[in-house]
C-alpha cells in the first residue's frame, strides 16, 4: 500500500476529508518550499501537491503560469523539485508528496539521465504519485506500472467533459486518487457551482473506486466546506500562490498556515 492509499484509507475510517494543498516549487523564493511543505502539514495538510515549473503549461490559469516562469527564472528545475523533496524528508516521513506538472520535464529528466531516471530518483527522494497533465491513459500503462514498482502512485485527471468511456479508461490505470477538475477551463478561474461537483461524482464513482478528490475553483472554506460534503479530498493552488506572490519571505509560511487553518477547521466541523 503507497503512503498516498495508507492516509486516504485511514482518513476514511476517520470520518474525514483530505486537505491537498498546490504549491508550485520554488515560488515565491527559491529556498521557501521545504519550509512551505512543514507548515502546510502543520496546519492540517494530509497531502502535498507540488507544481514542477514547466513553460508552456496547457492547464494552468494565469496565477500558477506565472508562479512557474518566476520560479523558472529562480532555477527551478526537476533536479531542484526532487532536491526538495529530499529535504522535506529529512523531518517529514509520513505525509506524501505529490508532483503535479507536464510530460516534458520528466521526458527530459529521463533524456538527461537515463532512461526510467526519474522514476528511480522521485522514489529515492521520496516523492509518493505524480500526475501529468498531458500523459493520457491509454498511453500510460507501463509508466504506471514502474511508478507502482516503486510504490508510487499515478493519479489521473477528469473533468466535467469526461465520458464514461474516459473514466473506466482511467479507472484501469490510476491509483492512489483522481482528481476531479470542477470547472471547463484552467485553474484558478471561475466561480466554483457546487450542485454540479455533487452531482457528477456518483457518475464518476460508478467507475472509479479509488478515492475522488476536487479542485479547480476552490477559494475559501466555504466551498471547501460544501465540496467536502461530496468529495473524499478537496485540493486548493491558484488561492495559495494568490496570497503568498507578494509576501516578504518571512510571511510566506506563516500567511499560508493561518489560511490553511481556516480551510482544515471548516473541513472537520
């Protein structure tokens, strides 16, 4: 059982819902994120999604694309997002970690330094499931397989646009969780319409029988409240990096614990 499976199986039996904070690696500053990744946990995170800098990225809204080219212009690169990890690690060995991005950073990685390199460095620095945005299914067989070797998860993305057909396709391939994208569009636009989340998810699940987590639209502990209702984890980015983009580097983690606090109170009330 991956650590991923572990925490959403014992949040379960608690009666309770994940909190799946996004940052994107090396933003705001290039040294924040180990830091980052503790307070997060401190303040009631049960996952950690950490965005890989990536160029030319197809879905993200214009907050997290332009968290990625500043954290790109910082020198953030996968070798840097795994370094990370690692020191996250040192004090952390329980909470896992995610890394959320596109297929042409890992393609490159393994170009770099070998082939099934990333898959091989991710697990050593300690890194639990990724998710691709741009890595179809049906495409995705043995990479999910070596990620599994290594017990790593592969989580998939589905949006209010996808068939029943994508859904078992995903079904056959994902482990750990699926995140359910809440809105047509990128991330971080859009009012978030509750009534829809609830009711595409038994769609969803009469497909899927891993867990189901939401995102995309996420703001505040009020919708993270109502989409906890239905969901078995609620994922928040675009309103994080939102309130830490302008932040001194001594305010980053405390501004993001005080937020996080608010949405973990609202999930467990």
């Amino acid at each position: 059982m991956s650590r991923i499976e572990a925490t959403l199986s014992q949040l379960k039996a608690q009666g309770r819902k994940a909190l799946i904070p996004y940052v994107t690696a090396g933003f705001p500053f290039a040294d924040i994120t180990p830091p980052l990744m503790h307070g997060m946990v401190e303040a009631g995170a049960d996952i950690i999604e950490l965005g890989v800098p990536f160029s030319d990225p197809m879905a993200d809204g214009p907050v997290i694309q332009k968290a990625g080219e500043k954290a790109l212009g910082l020198g953030i690169g996968m070798v840097q997002v795994l370094d990370q990890v690692r020191e996250f690690r040192q004090r952390n060995q329980s909470t896992p970690v995610v890394l959320m991005g596109y297929a042409n950073p890992v393609e490159r990685y393994d170009q770099v330094h070998g082939p099934d390199a990333f898959v091989r460095d991710a697990a050593a620095a300690g890194v639990d499931g990724v998710l691709i945005v741009d890595y179809p299914p049906e495409e995705c067989e043995a990479f999910a397989a070596s990620l599994r070797t290594q017990g790593m998860d592969l989580i998939f993305l589905l949006a209010p646009t996808s068939t029943p057909e994508r859904m078992a396709q995903v079904a056959r391939v994902a482990s750990g969780y699926v995140y359910y994208v809440s809105l047509k569009g990128v991330t971080g636009s859009g009012a978030l319409d509750t009534s829809a989340v609830e009711a595409m998810l038994p769609r969803i699940r009469e497909h899927v029988q891993i867990p189901v987590g939401v995102g995309f639209g996420i703001r505040d502990a009020a919708t993270a409240q109502a989409v906890g209702r239905v969901a078995d984890a609620v994922v928040i980015g675009s309103r994080i990096i939102q309130l830490i983009e302008e932040q001194p580097h001594e305010k980053v983690v405390p501004v993001t614990v005080d937020f996080l606090r608010g949405i973990r109170k609202a999930l467990d009330a």
